[in-house]
C-alpha cells in the first residue's frame, strides 16, 4: 500500500489503493501511543476512524504453498516440450542458430 502526505502533514493511503474500498471512505496511517503504525479507515464525513490493519517491519509467515517445488516441477514437465515446439519453428523458418 502506497502512502502519501496530506496537507496536514499526516500520511494517507494513496488513491489506487483507495479504490478498492469504494466511495465515501477516507483512510491514513496514524501511530498508536505504542509507537506501532495503523491504517484506520472511516466512512467520509464522520469522526470515528476503526483500525483495520496493524503495519509491522518484520512478521513470521508460515509457509503455505511449496512455490519453489511448484516452479521446479513447472519447469521440469514443460521445458522440454516447450524447447521442441521452439526449436521446431526455428528450423521451419530457416533461421540460423550459433551456439
């Protein structure tokens, strides 16, 4: 989410990300007495503001999906075929390769 300084000098969540919230809500980045950043956001027009997100440097994240084995696998099964299909074509259209 990108932020932007307001007027005021306090940081708003720019408007790309504002759109998917829909029309009428006003959203900012405000810190906590903690020292902790929040996005509060609120309906336009009203004062008060709900926590939707606590912002942290750094969080520990459970791997979920075995991307790096899924990418292998991809390419293991693909590239083959894929190099055939191309090599097919190359030497259909008469192009030189060098290597």
């Amino acid at each position: 989410m990108c932020f932007s300084r307001s007027e005021g000098g306090r940081r708003q969540v720019s408007k790309r990300a504002m759109k998917s919230l829909g029309g009428g809500w006003v959203a900012f980045v405000q810190r906590a007495k903690t020292g902790s950043l929040f996005i509060f956001v609120r309906k336009a027009g009203e004062r008060d503001a709900e926590p939707w997100y606590l912002l942290v440097r750094v969080a520990e994240v459970p791997k979920r999906l075995d991307m790096v084995e899924t990418v292998q696998k991809t390419v293991i099964d693909r590239f083959p075929l894929r190099w055939a299909e191309t090599w097919r074509d190359i030497m259909q259209k008469g192009l030189r390769v060098r290597f």
